[in-house]
C-alpha cells in the first residue's frame, strides 16, 4: 500500500447520516487528530526494544495520545493546524493546506473495513502466530493486489511537475472505488487520505497536500485497497520530471534500493528463516554507502491490514519465524542518502529524514509458495516499465516471483519484458515514458484538476502493453484479392483493365489470373473492439488499361498478352518520323480511304436504376490507352460499358461495334474486416474547384526561387458557412472523416490514444481528440517542440523562442473549449508530450488506437493535422488494423514519449538514443522483402544506408510510381539517371566511370516520378558548380524510361478563372505524400508509405516512420489508382503549359479530338513512353 505498512496510519471517519434520494449515508473521514503519534511501521510498531532511541531525537513523542491501540482523539475537518513557527524542518519540504477528507459511499463498493467509521481497528491479527492463507483467502488476495497494482499504475502516470499530490490522492480515491474496493489508508486510525506520497527526504507517510510536484522530485505512492474483505499493499518510486531530471546521485539511490529489494523477495521461500530478508538488504546497501531504516517494518497483510510477522529491513542476530506456503507479508525497505533515523512532522505522521537527505522505497505483497514466492501486487500487462528495472542486475526486467505460477503468468503475459538498453525510462503518464511525467516532457506548469468520485473514468486505469517479440514479417492479409476486374462478355472485342481504388469483395480476381491468395485467418480478420463507421460519400478513382489490336505494332512484346482483335475494319496507320514522344498529336498518319477511322473510346457507367453516366466530355472520343474514373463512390455497383467510337464527317463522332461490360462493387475503405484503409484528400484544385466554388480572391506572392507569381486562391475557411463545409469535404474527399472516424473509435475510458504530430492546427482533428478526452479516453501526443535562444530584448541573457510550427500548435490547443475545468486542466497538463530533444523535426502524423491494454489499429501517413494538410497539397491517411504493426509502433512510441535524444552523440551517459533504438526493434532491410509481409521501420537510424536499399529496388523494377515532394535524393536520382539494372548506387558514387558506362535500362521498364514543382534550373546549376557530379531532375529528365510530372497550373493561355489553389499551403502547393511503389500491376508488388521523404534528413535525423508492405496486390491497386488520378492530372497541365509556350500563334485548340488516328501514333511506337505504358496497363 504506501511507502510502508501503514502500521501507526491515524485516520478518523465519521458517518454523516445524510441519505439522498434513498441513497446510503456517506462516510465522511473527519479528519486528523493532533493525537496520533508518528507512523512507526506499516504494519505494527516495533517492540520497544526494537525501537532506535534517537529515532526522534530532535522531536520527541508527545506523552499525549494517539499510537496504535489508543483511541484517537476526534477533531473537525474543517480546523486546520497550522505549523508552529519555530518548528525545525529537517529538509527544504514543507507541508502545504490539504483539501478535505474525501467522501466514500458504501454502495460503491464491496465492503468496508471495521476502522472505515471511527478509525480504530477492531480486528486484532496475532503478534506472533503468522496466519496460512487458504485457496480461497489467496484467490481473493490476488484479486485485491491486482487492484492495488492498477491503482498504482494510475497514481504513477500523474506523478508529472506541476501535479499536486492531492491530485494523485483524488485519482486514487476514485481509481480505488471504481474497482469496488476501500482506499485502506483512509481513516487508518484517523490518516485524512486515500494514499501516502513521500516526497524527497520524506521515508514514508507522507500526506497528500497541495504542493505540486516539481521537476527533479522522486517521490513514493503508497497504495492499500481492501477488495472484498481482504488488502492488497504495493508502492512503487517515480521521477518527477523523468530520469534525466534527477542527478545521478538520486538515480543510484533508487536503483539500490530496488535491487536490494528484489534480492531480498528471490530469497523468500518455504523453510527459510525470516532473517534472511533483513541481512541480505542490509549488506547490500551498506556495502553501497546506504543506510536502511529500522523504526519502520514489513508485515503481514489479508484480512487484518497490519499483522505478524514483521519483516525487519535490518541485520538480526536472533532467529525468527520460518517461512510457511501460504504466508502472506510485505517487503518494504526504506533506504536513505545518509542518516537512516526519521524526524517526525507536527502532523504525526509524516516521516522524514533527520538530515534532509533523501529516502527510497519499494513495497510487494508476496505470497509464499511451495516452490518460491509470487508477487501478488506484481506488474501486468498495463504497467509501465521502469528504468530501474531493465537495468537491475537481479531482475533483468519487472519481477513477478520465482514460483512456476508466476512463471506461468509471465510467459502468459508474453514474457513481459526483455532489457533492450541501458538508458530506458519509465513513464509515469501512463506508458513507458519519462518517469514523473505525464507523457514526458508536460507542456506547461500550474494546477492540475482532476475529476471527483463520481467520474468513474479517472479511475479506470490507463494501459500499456508489455513489449512482446515481434516476428520478422507478417503473414496474411484479410484479402489478397487484386482489386482489378475483367469480365468480357463473350465475343466482345476490347481487352480491359479495370482497377478500383479500394479493396474487392471476395471473389474478384485480377486480370486473367484465376488463383486467388489464401484467406487470412480468421482471427486477423475479426477486431476485437467494436469500431465506429464514420459515413460519408468520397470519390473513389477507377483506372482502364485499354488495348486493341490490328494496328502495325512493331513491338516484340505485343502478342505477349491476350488481347482481342477489333471486330471490323480497322484503317491502316503509317508511322511518320515526326513522331511525338510525349503524346502529343501528330499529323503524319493518314487513314485508309476505305476503312473505319478508329477515333477513341467511348466509356459509360451504368448506376444504379440503370442510371447512366458518360464519361466522355462532350460526347467525344477519349483518345487515351489510360483512362481514370474519378467520381465513382464507395459502396456502389457499376456495370461499366467501353465501346470504340469512329470519327463521322470529319466533326462528329459515335460508338460502333462490339462493347465490353465489366461489373465492379467498391467497398468502404472503413470496412473493419480489411486489414488495411487509404483515404487520399483530393490533392487537386483546378478548374473543378473554381467551377464548383467560384468565389475566390487574388493576390502576388513570392515562390521559394523569388520569382513573382501570379496566384488566385480560394480558401475555402473564408467562404459562407454552407460553402465552406462543402468545399472542405469537396477538398478532404474523405481524409478528414477518416481521421475523425478513427479518433471517434475510442469511445470510453477503455481506450487510449497515442498520437506523434508534427503539424497540428486543423480545427476539427483537435476538436475531436478533446472529445475523446471528455469521454475518459486517455489521450496522449507527442507533439514537435522546437525553438532557439535569443539575447532577450532590453535585457541580459537570453531567451528560448520557440519555432512557428511549435508556436502555432501551442494556440491550437490552448483555443481548445472544454464544458468542464477538470477536462481542461487534463487537455492543458496530461495530454500532450512536448518532443524537445530530437535531432531533427518530430515529423511523425501517426495515431495509435489501443483498447484493453492492446494497440489494435495505427493511422499513419502523410498528413500533416493542419488545413493545408487535409484539405490542400496531396496527402494520405492509412489506416493499419494489425495488432503486430500496432505494437510495433506502441514500442516507438513509448521511446518518443521519454524524448530520448535523436542521434548517438547526443545521448547523455547511460541513454540510449533513438536512433540506436530504432535500429534493434528493425535493422536496415537487405535484399527483396518477403512475399507478403509487412515492415515498419522508425527514424532516426544510425546511417542513411537504406537510400541504396530503395535505389536497389528502383534499379530492379520493371516500373516504379514515386513521389518526392523535396526532391529526389541522389542514390535514387542515380538511378533514374541510367543506372544499369544490378547495379548499387553505393559502386557509382565509388566510380564515376561506371556511372558513366551505365546503359539505359531494359526495354518495358518505365518509372514514373511526381515532384511537387519544377525545379528551379538556377539553382540546379548552383548546385552542380558547388557538387560536381551530382544528379538531379535536369539529368534524369531526359531518360527515356522515366515519365515526370509536377504540381503546376495553367498558368498560360487561359482565363483567370479556369485554376485555382486554396493559399491554405505556403511551401509545399501540390504533392506531399511520400510514396514508393514498385511493380504495382505484378503478383508481388512493394508499396512503401509513411512520414518520411527517402531522404538522408528523413533517415539519419528526423522522427519518421515508414510502412513496407509486401505482395498485397489490393493494397496496391489502392495507391496505384490514386496515383494515377493524380499524375494525370498534373502531366496534362505541364503537356498544356508546354504546347501553349509552342503554338502560341497557333489556332489549334487544346483538348479537341484529331479525326484521324493519328492520336494512336505515339502508342504503337517502341520508341515513346505511351507504348511502354500501353502495355505496362493493359
């Protein structure tokens, strides 16, 4: 229970017969009595002679009152005592105004011990005969120690600087009666509170009062429950501030104590003497230049709360009892910095040292059993582990006991915790985080309130999952099912490929491939928790492949698949030599007079009551072999229908022949049976945006080059309301609902939310994690916190200032409105992690779902919580539901939330930094991933070596879709820039002469790049006058094998209304995702998404995380159909802007149809990307 048995605990109860609507009288503890001696023992106090006459050498006992078996002297709540003035305290702690004793209605819980009224024990335990536990008094004291240890837990997460500990009592009060279990201390031969919290040179019972806590503090939690007639008893250590906030002094003094302790419960087990507790511990702290304290003892426990035998802490040369299965005590050793007599306070209770120096402790109920011992108030699967633990060289990890029982439930619990470093720390906010902080680093100092016994979500405790081993890779995903369809009907002519950006129904199968992956097993596919569905209707893309045959295809590989003849004529196709690589038109194919000119594709889509919608403009051809649907809606049956159209009188059109069907159902990407969710925002503004809201203003602003560019924006934030809220879901396309809908999953204190953001100023994602906080959800986030010191202005020294994005989120959060003040103080003081010490930026924007103690689910990606990253450039949000990936992010997590220093040269002595870290729990990867598998992998890491991993995989691949929104670091621009298949980027940075060898790769290989910008030639010739050697887009451009888009606009040649932006994004305009796939139309496709840009700042600096998913063929028809939505889009505008700069004098019109076939030229030629593409997508 507290520091110590609460052997000489003085508490005193009244009943205040005040029955409300039928409820039961409230028992009121009274107060403390000025007659209660000081606390001599958490059990009984020591035989006279067993006591140190100087124990209270410099404040004798009063003659007067109190001590155990007296009765205590009853006084108001409401007098306060005040300290005399002349009073001489030991150390620098002082006591501080206590709040009244809390109220306890009998209804709320199981039973009440026979001191809870007037606050004298009644029931004697035997001085001397030691009580044997039956089966049935020990199954009632694992449940009551169980209930102690998750109260604990909950008291150690708020033991944060800036938290009072009578907020910790309040929590433990109500955490203790929502269990249906009595806080035993309370009224303890009249002691006011539901705990004890010792702080510094205070050895045990100390009063919760309203002194906050301050950084650099170590204090100790002393929790008893009484659960059904029997206690439960445990006390723990916590840092306030975190490991790094205590000098080493204070460090080694804690991490002795603990190993004494633990050696001293290895020793316990049947027919041992009782002496060797006390020797071994004395010994070990001695020899350490500790001293243990012997005015305070173990003792026994059930259901007398203080009763035989009394464990002494201390050498003792006469024999005592001998162990016996079924005995049931406490160890709780005291230890102290120097003289190991305590100094008692005026409120007789609370216990310092006579030096001021400080004192440690630790406190189990044990259980003797035939074979050892069990710790009935061990560690479970919810609580943090602590510094000290992973380093004890007696535990190796938390201690449970050594009897096969405790075994057993370690292993059950998956072998809880292995030692990975030797610089962990603890969170005492509930995961394993700093220790005394909540969620490490709080973002600011003051009062913290917390709920009162009524709200029962305070006392449910908050869980955290012991790290368990994580398996290489990952076997099976809910459905491996290509989300491609094709079902020609027979005799129909046109070979189509149709991809839906969302997983498939069972069933569908890709291309002409009829085997079908395994299903997953049956419990990857069930969640355990009940998630919540947040509706809404986003566009979804759905992308043709589209091929014919009959035309002078030179290639080798164009009978390579099955493709149809066209039914009909089909005109003969003269290749000229002006052949236009980029698709444009050309004029140099001339049609046969006599045949069918075969001028496009007409594609419809069938809705439902038969519903039709032509996905041609204006009724014209789509003289496109790729073809993307973007306005089709989840959840919906569409029978899609591709016909050939033939040019008629030269101006007009129409279907003719032969037409292919094809059937699909989209899915809801919330569907909680798919192991995976992708909600990609629009990312695209454009003349649909302009068309749909047209209200915009205009404005000048300077780029990032410093040219001067015109820029019109709408803002969708600045229109009418109605507009507003239209623009926005017309922006999100769903992200934001998905985001909103994943927070809306954790709907009751069972659940916890652990979040790292980088950006965080979007209104609505905000608001809803303090709605979650208001629904006793225990919310978490690691938040960026950067700045610098500045010389203050008009005075000496400096100042730290802290950068916009740590600046602007602070207002964010702090403009948060909450109903209650208890939901603000939690919002303001136990939610959010301030991220100080990373060597780069905290660029993480990931959220870990986790319900009864177990992360279920992770969002992850590129979103940014901010408008612009919702609503402006190109971002995704994916939702992993895999408890695996979960954990995996849970154990980066826990180390984010210590701020555990970035790099290597940056960790102080015995921290190990993140990056090494991150290395242990995934080495850099080698080679090939395994068929479908799922890895993740955190930054930073110790070297940026997997750039050559990536451009490994680049030179590899038969085709690639990449994003790089800052630019294409130089391993992978390698090899886009000719790097010969087979060879690493790291053998052409050793040779410049190989690099230079290097052929163009095999014919069929294509890799399409999407930039957020051109990039500015002035600087790219800077850079190479600065870097010889170096490779950038205006090197590999010109390789024929990559296809190259950039966000533009156009800017040329149009109205000023035609494009728009919405100005909610002032460095990156267009694309912010970070995507990598590679071979996404083959069985074994990579997709590579996350945080991270696959840069070395991304690998070796930042806080990142990356998802690496292998082989799931619907995952990847996901982010290739969205890719392709919008590297369209954008290489149209840069194909407009560039044949506009060319026939500026021209009256040829963008966009028209040719009459001719000459459209078809660019796609029968080898020698263009079209050609490659066709037969990549058909």
């Amino acid at each position: 229970m507290m520091p110590f048995a609460f052997a000489i605990l003085a508490l005193l109860a009244a009943l205040a017969a005040a029955p409300t609507s039928g409820a039961a009288a409230f028992i009121v503890p009274i107060g403390p009595s000025n007659a209660g001696r000081r606390a001599v023992g958490d059990v009984t106090r020591l035989p006279p002679l067993m006591m140190n006459k100087r124990a209270s050498k410099r404040r004798p006992a009063k003659k007067s009152g109190g001590g155990f078996g007296k009765k205590p002297r009853v006084t108001s709540m409401n007098i306060k005592k005040r300290a005399k003035p002349d009073f001489a305290y030991a150390g620098s702690l002082r006591p501080h105004e206590q709040s009244p004793t809390r109220l306890v209605n009998p209804d709320d819980i199981l039973s009440l011990p026979d001191y809870a009224i007037d606050g004298v024990p009644k029931r004697k335990g035997s001085s001397t005969e030691i009580e044997v536990k039956t089966e049935e008094d020990i199954v009632k004291m694992r449940r009551a120690g169980r209930a102690a240890r998750e109260v604990l837990d909950i008291a150690g997460r708020l033991a944060a600087p800036g938290v009072t500990t009578d907020a910790i009592d309040a929590a433990v009060h109500a955490a203790s009666i929502e269990r249906g279990a009595y806080p035993s201390p309370l009224n303890y031969r009249n002691f006011p509170k539901s705990c004890c919290t010792s702080v510094n040179e205070v050895i045990c019972h100390g009063i919760p009062d309203s002194r906050p806590l301050q950084e650099g503090d170590i204090v100790n939690i002393d929790i008893t429950v009484y659960l059904d007639g029997y206690h439960g008893d445990c006390s723990e250590m916590f840092v306030v501030g975190g490991r790094e906030s205590v000098d080493e002094a204070g460090q080694r003094l804690i991490q002795t104590t603990y190993d004494c302790w633990v050696q001293s419960m290895q020793l316990v087990r049947p027919e041992t003497n009782y002496n060797v507790i006390g020797n071994s511990i004395q010994e070990y702290v001695h020899e350490r230049g500790y001293s243990t304290v012997r005015s305070f003892c173990g003792h026994g426990i059930g259901q007398v709360f203080h009763t035989a035998p009394n464990i002494f802490h201390y050498k003792i040369n006469q024999p005592l009892d001998v162990m016996k299965a079924g005995h049931v005590f406490t160890i709780e050793p005291m230890i102290c910095e120097g003289d190991n007599h305590p100094y008692m306070w005026q409120d007789d209770w609370t216990a310092t040292t006579v030096d001021g120096k400080r004192s440690a402790q630790f406190e189990h109920t044990l259980l003797v059993t035939d074979d050892g011992v069990e710790a009935l108030t061990g560690k479970i699967e919810s609580s943090p582990v602590q510094w000290w633990e992973e380093e004890s060289q007696f535990s190796k990890g938390v201690f449970l006991g050594t009897s096969a029982d405790a075994v057993a439930r370690a292993k059950e619990l998956g072998n809880l915790v292995k030692v990975r470093d030797s610089g962990r720390s603890t969170n005492n906010s509930g995961m394993d985080v700093a220790s005394g902080c909540i969620g490490g680093q709080p973002q600011r100092k003051g009062p913290f309130v917390l709920r009162g016994p009524s709200a029962k979500s305070l006392a449910r405790g908050r869980k955290y999952l012991i790290q368990l081993p994580i398996e290489d890779s990952f076997g099976i995903t809910p459905s491996h099912d290509r989300s491609c369809s094709k079902k020609p009907d027979t005799g129909r002519t046109p070979s189509v490929l149709l991809c839906d950006s969302r997983p498939r129904s069972p069933g569908l199968r890709r291309r002409d491939d009829s085997t079908r992956f395994p299903s997953a097993p049956e419990n990857l596919l069930k969640p355990q928790h009940n998630s919540v569905e947040h509706t809404f209707d986003a566009e979804l893309a759905v992308v043709f492949g589209l091929d014919v045959k009959g035309y002078n295809d030179r290639s080798t590989l164009g009978s390579t698949d099955s493709t149809e003849e066209l039914a009909g004529a089909i005109s003969r196709i003269a290749l000229g030599d002006d052949v236009v690589g980029e698709g444009l038109p050309t004029s140099d194919a001339k049609a046969a007079p006599s045949g069918v000119i075969f001028a496009g594709f007409a594609i419809d889509r069938i809705e439902a009551g038969d519903h039709t919608v032509s996905l041609n403009r204006n009724g014209k051809p789509i003289q496109k072999f790729l073809w993307c649907d973007n306005t089709a809606l989840p959840g919906r049956e569409y029978v899609y229908t591709i016909s050939r159209m033939k040019s008629v009188e030269e101006v007009d059109f129409e279907p003719y022949g032969a037409s292919l069907s094809v059937q699909v159902t989209t899915e809801n990407p919330n569907d909680p049976n798919s192991t995976h969710g992708v909600f990609f925002n629009r990312g695209l503004t454009g003349a649909r945006y302009v068309k749909k809201f047209g209200s915009h203003m205009k404005y000048h602003m300077l780029n990032k080059f410093g040219d001067k560019v015109w820029k019109q924006v709408i803002n969708p934030r600045k229109l009418d309301p109605a507009s507003s809220k239209e623009a926005r879901e017309w922006l999100s396309r769903g992200l934001e609902e998905a985001l909103i809908g994943f927070i809306a999953q954790a709907k009751d204190p069972t659940y916890r939310l652990l979040g790292a953001v980088y950006e965080f100023t979007h209104v609505e994602s905000i608001d809803a994690f303090a709605k979650a906080v208001e629904r006793g959800v225990d919310v978490k986030i690691v938040r960026h916190c950067k700045g610098s010191y500045r010389p203050k202005k008009g005075k000496n020294g400096k100042e730290w200032i802290p950068d916009s994005t740590t600046e602007s989120a602070a207002k964010a959060i702090d403009s948060q409105p909450f109903a209650k003040l208890e939901d603000a103080h939690k919002w303001q003081h136990g939610t959010f992690i301030e991220r100080k010490h990373a060597s780069g930026i905290s660029h993480n924007k990931f959220i870990i779902l986790v319900c009864n103690n177990r992360p279920l689910q992770v969002w992850t990606g590129s979103t940014n919580f901010t408008d612009g990253g919702i609503y402006g450039q190109l971002n995704v949000g994916h939702i992993v539901r895999d408890k695996k990936v979960a954990l995996q992010y849970h154990q980066y997590w826990t180390s984010l939330a210590k701020d555990i220093p970035g790099r290597r040269h940056a960790g102080g002595d015995g921290i190990q930094p993140m990056d090494v870290r991150n290395e242990e729990l995934q080495p850099d990867l080698s080679g090939p991933l395994p068929l479908r598998s799922i890895k993740v992998m955190f930054s930073p890491r110790p070297t940026a070596k997997m750039l050559d991993w990536f451009a490994e995989r680049v030179g590899e691949a038969k085709t690639i879709h990449f994003t790089a929104a800052f630019g294409v670091s130089q391993p992978i621009a390698r090899v886009l820039n000719g790097t010969a298949a087979g060879v690493s980027s790291s053998a052409l940075r050793r040779s410049p002469r190989l690099l230079k060898r290097a052929s163009t790769l095999r014919d069929g290989c294509l890799r399409y790049v999407l930039l957020d910008n051109k990039p500015s030639l002035k600087t790219s010739q800077k850079l190479h006058q600065k870097k010889p050697g170096m490779v950038d887009y205006y090197d590999f451009r010109s390789n024929e094998t990559n296809k190259i888009a950039f966000g533009a606009l156009l800017d040329k040649g149009s109205s000023s209304e035609d494009e728009s932006l919405t100005g909610l994004n002032t460095f990156v305009d267009f694309v912010h995702t970070k995507v990598l796939l590679v071979d996404a139309l083959s069985d074994e496709p990579l997709v590579v998404t996350g945080s991270a840009n696959f840069s070395e700042a991304s690998l070796e600096k930042n806080d990142e995380n990356m998802l690496f998913v292998k082989g799931n063929t619907s995952l990847a028809d996901i982010y290739l159909t969205e890719y392709v939505r919008v590297f369209e889009h954008y290489y149209s505008r840069d194909m407009y802007n560039r044949f506009v700069s060319k026939n500026e004098d021209s009256d040829r019109a963008w966009g028209e149809p040719v009459t001719d076939e000459s459209w078809t030229v660019p796609y029968f030629d080898p020698s263009t990307q079209l050609y490659k593409e066709r037969l990549l997508y058909r």
